[in-house]
C-alpha cells in the first residue's frame, strides 16, 4: 500500500468512508462511526490541522463548550476502539476495499492509502447502486412501465440523500413462504414462520436480512431472482413452501443467488411433534453458514424448546403483527404466554405490539408503558438475547425523561438485533427527541436500507428532509411512500406539513384533511387544525379547536393536540400553557427541538424551561 491524499479523488475516499460506515463491523458502532465521519469530513475540507481532541468533543460528541479534555477522556477512549475496529474491518469485511482510512496513533488526522491487491479499474467500477423500490401497492397490480418509472424515482430520491442505498454480500431476503397445502388455516403458520425466521436472523452481526414489509410485497409469482435482487438490494434469495401431510407439516426451503444455477443451499424439514422453534433456529444457522461461505456460526446457548401449541400461536401472533393488525397479534401472543408461560419470544411480541399500539393510537400513556415495561422486563428475564425488548424499554425511559436509559437499551437492542429496521426507526425517533439532528439521517437510512419497500421507513426520511428545510426532497419523499400506500396517512400528513413549509398552503390542507380521514385520531386532525391557523383559516381552526376543549373537559385529552392549533393560530401564550400540560402528561409527540412547527417558539425564554421539565437540558 502506499499513502496517497492529494492523488486519491475525494469522491472515491467518501466511496470508501461510506461503505465502512455501513459495514456490520461499523453498524451499531455510534460513537466510532460520527469520530472517523467527522475526521475525514474535516480533512477532505482541508481543516485537518484544526482537529484536535477539543474540537472532536465539541462537533462530533456534541459535549458543547465546557468540554474539558483533561477531565472527559470520551475522545481518547473513542480512539483507541476505533483504530482497533478498523484493524479488525480491513481485516475481514473490508480486505478488498481499494481505499483504507487509518488513524495514526498520537493523531486525531485520517490517512488514506491505495489498496495495491485491488485492480486499478475497481476504482472506477464501484459506485454504491441505491436500491430501487417498486411502486407496489397493497392489492394493486402496477403495470411494468409504470412500476419503472416510480423505481427510478425512489432510486435518483435515495441518491439525492447523500446516503445512496448499497446491496450488499451476506445479505438476504426471506420471502413469504407459500401455503402449499391446500388449507387456507395454515396462512397464518407460513407467514408466522417467514417473520419468525427474518426475527433470528436480524441477531446476526454480519448478515444483513430485508426486512418483512418489503418482502411482504411480492407474490410468488414475482419470485424472480434478478429482480428480487436488485428492487430489495440482497445477495441471496430464499424462498420456501409449507405442506399439510395428515398430522405433520413439511416445509422445504431453498437459498439462491443466480436465476440460470442451482440453488446455493436447500432444506427440507418436518414439523412433526417437536416444537418449531428449534427448525427455523436450524434453518437461520444453515444461512448464516452459507452466507459467510462455509465459515461455522459462532455457539450459541441452547434454549428451552416451547410447546408446540405455544409455538403455532406465536408464529400467528407475528403474522399479524405484519399485517399491524395490534388486536389478533396481542391475543395470538397472549395465548402463546399461556401455553406456555416461560416463553420469551412471546412476551417479547407482547411489548412491541403494545409500542406500537401507543404510537398509533391515542392509548393513555400510563396504561401502555405499564405494559411495555412489564412485558420486555419479562422476555428479557427469561432470554437476555433478545433485542426487541431493550427497544421497548427504551421508549419506557423516554416516557419517564430518562434519556440515557433509553440511550443504553437502543444500544443495547442494536448490539443484539443489528438488522432491526424497526429498531434503528425507534432509536432515530429518540436522536430527534434529543436534538441529535447529524444522526437521526443515518439511522433512519438504515432502517430503509433493511427495509426499502417498508412506506413507514421510506416517510421517515422524508420526515429528516422536511425538518432540514429541504422540502422539495421531502415532498418527493412522501410522494414515494404514497406510492407504496397510497393509503399510509402518516405518509399523507408529512406530504401535507411538507407543502405547508413550502408555502403552498391548499395543497397542505387537502392533504392533511385526507390524512384526517385516514388516521381518525387527534394528533392527526390538530396538525390539520396548526394549518388551517397558518393559512388564515381561522373560523376552520378554531371549529377544530372548541371540538378538542369539549373532549377535554370530559375526560382525558392529549393537551399537544390542543397546543397545536394555538401554535397554527399565533398564540404563544395558551400554547406554552397547552404544552407545559403535554409535558405532564409525558407525551413524547412532542418533539420540541425536532419538529418545525416549534421554531417560532425557540427564542422565547419559556421554550428553555419546558425543555428543563424534558431534562433535555
């Protein structure tokens, strides 16, 4: 190798950064990934004699001002990890990388050197593809030509992000296994055991698997490889069929990567007495295996095999989860805790549905944390394993204004489920909450990188540009996860505070009365009301508005939704009132140093203070 810095393009060096920054190695690395990010960032810009343990702390680590590096050994102690990290990915994932970053011990400067094993030709060869999703719609056929004009829409999209979206090896994509028997009872069993199988397999550190929105997509007639391939960026294709045979079920699988060979692996398996758990556990350590080309799986702890009957309800219990379907999910899930009370994966559905029910509705905030809390504090009682339950934890802490608990427990959950979608969505939730605007991107890319045809994952992008104030971006962003769900309202409400930003305030109303209709809940219908206050339609809003003060005079009443529509009307003064009682009642809606709506609010002392009762300062 040699060093090479003024001869090596920039562009190919920030090729380079990115693909380590995304590697498994470097995943869920968040303090060594914003240190070499910053490090090379600073030296392209050619301020690299100004980086010193001092600006480290302040710009990357956001320790502010008072950062004192005698007493703080945070940059120190980042350093060392990283340079050993790095070591570790030329190492393995990236031996063949052709340019290498190092960090020079004594030295906070990055070097950049020529990989001499790589061809000179890959340098000009290796541009990261984003992946592509297709437009395809719940129960709607999109014809080809359409299908690939909104493909190359979403993909020049995820490219204009500056976080284009790589396919990358040991990556792969489970697809909906197929009820081969004939009876339609086992529909529920075979998407149970395809969620079940993707759930095992986002454990793995170096395996990235899709996850199960996007794959959920297609039918097995789309089961074309190529294809498959590119729309959801994987490097193996499994797919599978399950079979009724009297008493017993067959399930075979088979691992591909090329249309016109033989598969790369293949299984056939019978469900018989014992209980399931122990197949997909068989099958997921088989994947890994032939993912990592023959390389053995690392031991893992023997569990306790669950009853059958228990195993089949839960497996029930993550095909509605997929669906979003809160209420059979939670009484599939329950039924499997009864069956078997030391059945940790099911306690474990239990919070996570009980998460998102609380985000998706207007649940009390008190009766679904209790919940949260005491289902994941179970899961992880019975296996410490699990990632899902630390997510769930997490948001328990933010409820209670503990934001390094919660901290800890996304760490946590990432460390142990590195290719959760929903984990690293959740975990940008809380960065925003923070005000960690320069990593809420990267992790809500990742969870679209995990799960490219997810509209859930793909809006939330959209959302980072919306508060960056690049609303063109963000509008097409929205635009995009329409495409998937034209029927997504989360979807239609950011398109519609979008347009309000952009200053196009009839498009904003039409699309946040749609969403209204869509999302029949307050949160929803008092962003509707904030823009009928900014596009002077004031008798509208305050309709909107008596209708709120009436509901809250009965009973339980979510106070945000009122301070919203003061906010759209000008009043400042019954907002910080409505939002002090927000802030009471724990409601992590509001997202005072995230969302735009609350910047007219920044600069008065009042701002500060209820940022104080969030402990956010």
């Amino acid at each position: 190798m040699t060093t090479c810095s003024q001869t090596l393009p920039i562009v190919e060096i920030r090729r380079s950064l990115e693909r380590l920054l995304e590697s498994r190695a470097f995943r869920a690395a968040h303090g060594q990934r914003r240190f070499l990010k910053y490090v090379v960032e600073e030296t392209l810009a050619g301020r690299g004699q100004q980086i010193k343990e001092f600006t480290v702390g302040v710009e990357a680590f956001e320790r502010g001002e008072s950062f004192d590096p005698r007493v703080d050994p945070i940059i120190r102690t980042e350093a060392r990890k990283l340079r050993a990290r790095l070591a570790k990915y030329y190492e393995e994932e990236g031996k063949s990388d052709p340019i290498r970053i190092e960090l020079p011990k004594g030295s906070y400067v990055p070097v950049f050197h020529e990989n001499r094993a790589v061809e000179e030709s890959h340098l000009a060869s290796a541009p990261i593809a984003p992946i592509a999703p297709p437009p395809i719609q719940r129960d709607i056929r999109v014809p080809a030509a359409i299908a690939l004009l909104v493909i190359t829409g979403i993909a020049l999209w995820l490219a204009a992000s500056g976080k284009p979206v790589a396919a990358q090896a040991n990556s792969v994509a489970v697809m909906p296994i197929v009820n081969a028997s004939g009876d339609p009872g086992q529909n529920p069993v075979a998407g149970g055991v395809t969620a079940s199988l993707i759930q095992i397999l986002e454990r793995e550190s170096d395996v990235r698997v899709i996850g199960h929105t996007s794959v959920s997509r297609f039918t097995p007639a789309q089961y074309k490889i190529t294809e498959l391939k590119q729309n959801l960026g994987a490097s193996s294709i499994l797919t599978g069929s399950i079979e009724k045979l009297g008493g017993t079920l067959r399930l075979r699988v088979r691992l591909a990567d090329q249309p016109d060979r033989a598969p790369i692996w293949s299984g056939s398996y019978l469900f018989e007495g014992n209980a399931r758990e122990a197949i997909e556990n068989e099958i997921a350590a088989e994947i890994v295996q032939v993912l990592r080309r023959g390389k053995p799986s690392a031991p893992t702890t023997p569990r306790k095999r669950v009853t059958p009957a228990a195993w089949s309800a839960y497996l029930e219990g993550l095909h509605y989860q997929g669906k979003l379907d809160a209420a059979r999910a939670m009484e599939r899930f329950e039924a499997a805790t009864k069956s078997d009370p030391s059945f940790a994966r099911a306690y474990a559905g239990l919070a996570t549905m009980w998460v998102l029910s609380a985000h998706l509705s207007a649940l009390p905030q008190e009766e679904a944390h209790a919940k949260i809390r005491n289902f994941a504090k179970r899961a992880l009682q019975l296996d410490d394993t699990l990632g899902d339950p630390h997510f769930s934890l997490a948001v328990c802490a933010q409820y209670e204004y503990d934001w390094p608990g919660a901290e800890r427990e996304f760490r946590e959950g990432l460390a142990l489920s590195p290719s959760s979608s929903f984990g690293h969505l959740w975990y940008a939730k809380f960065l925003a909450l923070t005000g960690r605007h320069r990593e809420v991107l990267a992790h809500r890319t990742i969870g679209v990188e995990l799960d490219p045809l997810s509209p859930y994952a793909v809006q939330a992008v959209a959302g980072y540009w919306s508060v960056m104030g690049e609303y063109r971006q963000a509008i097409i962003g929205f635009q995009n996860a329409l495409a998937l769900d034209p029927q997504f309202g989360l979807a239609r409400q950011g398109l519609g505070i979008a347009y309000l930003l952009d200053g196009q305030a009839d498009k904003a109303i039409a699309e946040l009365e749609a969403a209204s209709a869509l999302q029949r809940g307050f949160r929803t219908k008092s962003l509707l009301g904030y823009a009928y206050g900014i596009a002077g339609k004031t008798k509208e809003a305050r309709a909107i508005l008596e209708e709120f003060q009436i509901r809250e005079r009965q009973g339980s009443f979510p106070a945000l939704a009122i301070a919203h529509v003061y906010l759209g009307l000008g009043d400042k003064d019954h907002a910080f009132a409505w939002l002090e009682k927000a802030v009471d009642q724990r409601d992590l809606g509001a997202a005072l140093q995230w969302d735009s709506l609350y910047a007219p609010l920044r600069s008065d002392p009042r701002y500060s203070q209820l940022l104080r009762r969030m402990r956010l300062v």
